[in-house]
C-alpha cells in the first residue's frame, strides 16, 4: 500500500500484530518504548528517495558506515499532543524541521526537503495516532534523526544517509526540581564548533562531565563558555532561563547556544504577560551575588522533553547554594502557558499549535 500526500508518496508497510496492548498507558517512562511504525527515508544516487513507513525495527548497516567512526549524525526531538476531543497536535514543527537541515548543514548532511519530512510525519502519526497518551502531562515523543549510513574509512562524508522518525509514548520527562553543578573545566561547545546544532557527538562529550557532577551528588551540569567558564550558557541539554529580582534573563544563542524552540516561545510568553525579560550574557559572578544577596529568585532549564525543569540548587567552587522556594514562580506560571497551548487547552494567538488531520 503507498499514500500520496500533497507532494510526496510514501509506501507503506503495516505492522502485522500491534504492541499496543504491551504499553502501559499509567507508567510511562521517558523515551523507552516505541510505537508499531517508522517512517525511513534514504539518500542515495545524490537524492532524497521515496519515503517508507514500515515496522518498527532493527536495521542493518555495514561495519565501516561512516556514523559509527566520523559520527556524522543529528536529531530532533519534538512532541505529538492529545486534546480531550481526540484532536492532534504538534507544536511549531517547521521549526524543528528548519534546524533540522541548519544542523545537516553543519554536518555535511545533505539536506532533507521540507515535504518529506512534513508529510512523512503526519502520516506516520495517522498510522500511529492511538499510542499519544492522554495523561496529564504525557505525550508522543518524537526523534527524528539523520546519519551518514555509506561506507568506507576514510575520513569525509559518506555518500548515503538516512532519515528516520520514530516515536516513543512518554510520561513527564523528570519530576523534581534539580540540583546543578556550574561547570569549571569541560565545555559543551566552542566558538566554531557545533553546539548550535543537534549532532549526536554534543551528547555524548557531555556524558563523562555530567558522570562526574552526579558522582559529587548533583543532577545536571550547567555548561558555560569554553574559554573562561564565567558565562552561563546552558543547562545539560537545554537553554537555560535565570530570574534576577523581577527579570527573566537567557543568554543569546550563537556557535554555543542552541536555539532551542522552547526557550524562543517562552521569551515571547513571558513578553506578553508582562514579565521583564532580558536576552544577554549571563556572568557567573553575577548569579553567585544575586545568590548572596537574595535576588537570584530562580532559575530553570528549557526544552521541549521536560518543558521546564526548575532548578532547587546550585554548585560553584565548593559551594552550594540554594534557590528560594517561590509561592509564583515564572517556571510554574511559564509552564502552565506553554503547555496549554500545547495540548490545545488554550488560545493559541501565535498561531504556533499544528492540527494534524486524522
Ligand atoms: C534540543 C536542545 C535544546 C532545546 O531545544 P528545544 O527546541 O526547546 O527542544 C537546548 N539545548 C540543547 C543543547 C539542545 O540539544
């Protein structure tokens, strides 16, 4: 069977038996059980080909595919939500799909047009649309991701790449407010380098200094600039928001700052509620004295798995500091006006919800 969307034809192989009733809707965890279907597309011959949904499955690649030994490799992650009436949504998704191939460039990745992805996604949603849970909190966790699948050990880019989607039902990404370390010797990204994009490589360089953090009895690291680790820039995977007295400050995204999509919607949210809000450097110095003085009110991470992941603490140079409990926090009050636009609970004057037609 093939379905012809508005520009592209994506033939399509269904699952025999579904493992829906393997999943247990009420104890989702984050990301670890995937629904019956993948969308995979593969450039060869210099082109995108015809995109296919098939099984959910293991694939093969050749030992010398260059993924494995140049790391040529990106992702995106982004979120299918539920309403009450049944309806589906995506949340702005063009713009994953933008730095998606903003990431591909970067990597060397030959970019993927904006019809496959689009239409390659909602159709795999169709097919997959009864695994997006319902539960407070919870939605359909989506990974698309890219990775030179051609073969050979020299060192350039490959000449065949995939791209696949698939999808994981998920519960809230962590519960809990976080215990940070600010980090005075690893770093995330460097002027130059690749930190604004999705590569895989960015996560795994991350893994040791946050093994290290967590040894010391943290959760997260908060990276800041490779040069003199006195900006704040990020906190582990996502951008990161410091409220001091009433204003809300982010730093600016640039070769080390990933624009994330969370963090640019959050800023216009906050705008419009009339909560000041700053985008510039954030020294570390100058959190430390907001911490001493008392008007370092909060701070939290941004990103579309947690939302929002406010931060209890955090670690500097042996020291540790606490945050204030808050009665408004802007984490809570931010949280609650994303997320209603999200799962379409709210108006949603920006035009940023994306019905997907079932
Ligand atoms: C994905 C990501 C973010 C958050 O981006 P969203 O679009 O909000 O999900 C922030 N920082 C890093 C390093 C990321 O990889």
């Amino acid at each position: 069977m093939s379905v012809e969307t508005k520009n592209v034809t994506i033939s399509i192989e269904k699952a025999k038996i579904s493992k829906i009733d393997q999943v247990d809707f009420d104890n989702l965890k984050f990301g670890s059980v995937y629904t019956d279907h993948m969308l995979v597309c593969d450039y060869r011959n210099g082109a995108w080909q015809a995109p296919k949904i098939m099984p959910y499955q293991s694939i093969a690649l050749d030992p010398s595919a260059k993924v494995f030994h140049y790391g040529q490799a990106i992702f995106e992650g982004m979120k299918a939500y539920k309403d009450d009436k049944g309806d589906i949504f995506l949340f702005r998704p063009l713009e994953n799909q933008k730095r998606l191939n903003i990431s591909a460039k970067r990597l060397a990745i030959p970019e993927l047009p904006e019809d496959i992805f689009m239409e390659g996604l909602t159709t795999l949603l169709q097919l997959d649309s009864d695994f997006i849970p319902t539960q407070e909190g919870s939605s359909l966790y989506i990974r698309p991701f890219m990775f030179a699948s051609g073969n050979g050990f020299h060192a350039s880019p490959a000449d065949e790449y995939k791209f696949i989607i698939a999808c994981a039902p998920s519960g809230s990404y962590f519960s809990g407010k976080v215990k940070v370390l600010i980090e005075q010797t690893y770093s995330r990204s460097a002027n130059g380098g690749v930190g604004f994009a999705k590569a895989g490589g960015n996560y795994a360089g991350q893994f040791y200094p946050t093994q290290l953090a967590i040894e010391k009895g943290y959760n997260q690291v908060i990276w800041t600039d490779d040069t003199e680790h006195e900006f704040i820039e990020e906190a582990g995977a996502m951008n990161i928001f410091v409220r001091i007295n009433d204003t809300l400050i982010t730093g600016p995204t640039s070769d080390r700052i990933l624009d994330g999509i969370t963090r640019k919607s959050i800023l216009e949210i906050a705008k419009d509620h009339n909560i000041p809000t700053e985008v510039r450097k954030i020294t570390v110095t100058e959190v430390v004295n907001a911490a001493k003085d008392g008007s370092l009110k909060e701070m939290f991470g941004a990103g579309t798995a947690a939302v929002i992941s406010p931060i209890a603490a955090f670690g500097y140079k042996g020291t540790d500091y606490d945050l204030p409990e808050l009665e408004n926090s802007y984490a809570t009050k931010l949280k609650k006006l994303i997320t209603d636009i999200q799962y379409n609970k709210s108006e949603d004057k920006y035009g940023w919800r994306y019905k997907v037609n079932i």
